[in-house]
C-alpha cells in the first residue's frame, strides 16, 4: 500500500507511523565496513532521511559515495532492483549509478544500505531559483528522457517532485533521486506528495500508470514557473485542474506549453516520449528561434554593429548549451 507524510505519503502509513519509522532509522557510525563485500565507508554527514531511510554521504577508496541506510531491508533491496534495472540500458543517467549493497550492524540490529554515486549539484526547485524559470522547460524535457526509460522498464516513479530531482553541476544533467516511491506498472503508487498527486487534483486515482508520472510532471512545470504567491492561490479548499489552467492562461513562460500541459491534466499522453516529442518544438522556438530573430533584427537595425554582433554571439552559446542539455 502507499505512504504519505507531511511532504512525501507513503500509503500504507498514517503520519504517526511514519514518525515512528523515521525514528527507528539508525544512525550510521563514523566509519563501517560491509558484512559482505568488505568495502568500508568513512561518513562525513548525513543528508536527509524520510520514510524509508537516512542518506548519508560518505568516502569510499577515496572516492564520494552516498549511502542509504534502512531498517526494512525489503524497502532498500526495491530501490536497488530499481537503479539496476534503469542503469543497464543505454541511457544509464535516469538515477546514480549503484556502487555496493550490503548489510552492516548497527547498534546490535541488522541493516540492509546500498552505496552510489554522490551527485553533486542542486536540487531541481533551487536550481530554478538560481539560474531563473527559463530553465524550466529545458529540465522537463529532459525529465521526460528519464521517465520514459524507466516507465519502458515497467515502473512509475510515483513521488515525483522538485525535491527529489537533482541537476548536476558538472554538466547541468536532470536525474531522478530517492526511488523509495517507485511502483511496478498496474499497482497502487507507494509514495506521493499531495501538491503533485492526481488525486489530490482530483484528476484520477493512484494507479500506477504513465499518466500519473506525466500529471506530476505538468504540476511540477507549473509550480516551479511561478511564484510563490501566485502558486498559492491556486492551493484552495478544494485543488481542481481548472485553478493550474487559470495559472497557466495568465504566464508567459507557460502559455506557450498550454497544449501538453492540458494533455497531461488530461492522461492524454501514452508515453513520457510522446509528451517530451510535443514540449521540444515548443522549447526550441522559445529559446533559440525567437531570441535568434530577435537578435537578427537589432543586427540589421541602427543599433551598432559591434554590440549587436556580440549580442548574436552570446545568444548563439546559449543555443548551444540549450542543444546539449536536451539531447543529453
Ligand atoms: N545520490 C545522491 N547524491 C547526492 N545527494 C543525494 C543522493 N541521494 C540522496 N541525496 C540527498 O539526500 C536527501 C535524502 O535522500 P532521499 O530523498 O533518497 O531519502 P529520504 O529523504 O529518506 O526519502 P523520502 O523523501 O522518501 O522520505 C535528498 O534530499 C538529497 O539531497
């Protein structure tokens, strides 16, 4: 059954039991070897811990890893089935690359913990805050790369949100974290946010479909291309689509997305690859055709020469960093 707490729901629990959970995760000593594989771990902090365990990061050989720990070691094996079965495809970039799973003792009790790969950058929501909204579009669409690999390997991300993506520094990459909500195909979502939930929305149930994922991705879209304010008010007694579309109608950045925003309101979408096919076109006008007609018009206007060209050249980078980010 699924799981909820006050951000992510985990279903089979109440608030409480959650709590509960949350507290009997263990905390990891400062140094550990694994019962198994005998690698060991020197833990330099922890970095979050919810439903389904604490993640701490650690130095492995030298090399950063993080690690997950938890006291259900049936929850923690899930995950990893999940990061191995996405990572043995082409695109191996939909979550961090598995490292080790192993089992260790901690305080007299058994634990299951897996190690990965450390991503360093930001989270998807302060991403956006830093480098501006956009940028939105330009992770969706990659966001949209990551789920249609993991939805053709038979699973639905389910607890979709800005927290749980992550865009790395090195290379601006989208990549999903914290697979604890993931759910086969046909089962009942394991984990949700109300604020990205379809029914919540009032929009459909909780099945695990391709349309569930694709609706929390239309939600997301729209809560990160706004303000705080303005996302507010669309927070009423009763969440209806039709305060998200008034939402939609009233913003520059997102009126131009209308149609696939509706689509997936609607679960008009059979895949992530359909629904990314239909955002890129759009993208592309946004952030390289329009600007680059733009620029073509100063050029060729009063304005001097040396500037404009100079104009020209930065937008032109940005077209190519746009190009990278998409295809990657
Ligand atoms: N591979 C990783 N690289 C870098 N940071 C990570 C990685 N995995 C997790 N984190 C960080 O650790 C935090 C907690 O991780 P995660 O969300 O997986 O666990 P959780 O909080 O226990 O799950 P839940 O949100 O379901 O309660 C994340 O918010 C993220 O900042």
């Amino acid at each position: 059954m699924p799981r909820r707490n006050q951000t992510t729901t985990r279903m089979e629990a109440c608030v409480t039991m959650s709590f509960n959970q949350t507290t009997a995760i263990p905390s990891l000593p400062r140094q550990f070897q694994g019962k198994w594989n005998k690698k060991s771990y020197h833990v330099l902090r922890e970095l979050g811990r919810g439903a389904n365990g604490a993640v701490y990061l650690t130095t492995e050989g030298g090399v950063k890893r993080a690690v997950k720990v938890g006291v259900e070691g049936i929850d923690i094996l899930m995950e990893v089935n999940v990061l191995k079965s996405v990572q043995q495809g082409r695109d191996s970039r939909v979550g961090p690359l598995l490292s080790d799973v192993d089992d260790l003792i901690v305080d007299g009790k058994a634990c299951t913990f897996y190690a990965m790969e450390y991503l360093e950058g930001d989270q998807l929501d302060r991403y956006i805050r830093q480098y501006g909204q956009e940028w939105v579009g330009v992770m969706m669409v990659q966001l949209l790369a990551r789920l249609d690999v993991l939805h053709k390997h038979g699973w639905v991300f389910g607890d979709l949100k800005p927290e749980n993506i992550m865009v790395t520094q090195s290379d601006r990459q989208v990549r999903l974290i914290d697979f604890g909500g993931v759910t086969k195909l046909g089962n009942a979502v394991r984990q949700f946010t109300e604020e990205y939930d379809r029914a919540y929305w009032h929009a459909g149930d909780r099945k695990a479909e391709i349309s569930y994922d694709l609706f929390s991705v239309a939600v997301m879209m729209v809560r990160l291309s706004v303000d705080r304010e303005v996302w507010k008010s669309s927070q009423g007694e009763t969440r209806h689509t039709v305060l998200l579309c008034d939402i939609i109608r009233k913003s520059d950045g997102l009126y131009p997305y209308r149609v696939p925003l509706l689509k997936a309101f609607h679960g008009k979408y059979a895949s992530a690859g359909e629904m990314r096919a239909e955002m890129l076109p759009i993208l592309r006008e946004l952030t390289v055709a329009a600007p680059q007609k733009q620029a073509q018009k100063r050029a060729s206007g009063a304005g001097g020469m040396g500037i404009s060209g100079l104009f020209v050249a930065s937008l032109l980078l940005l077209a190519g960093t746009l190009y990278y980010a998409w295809f990657m």
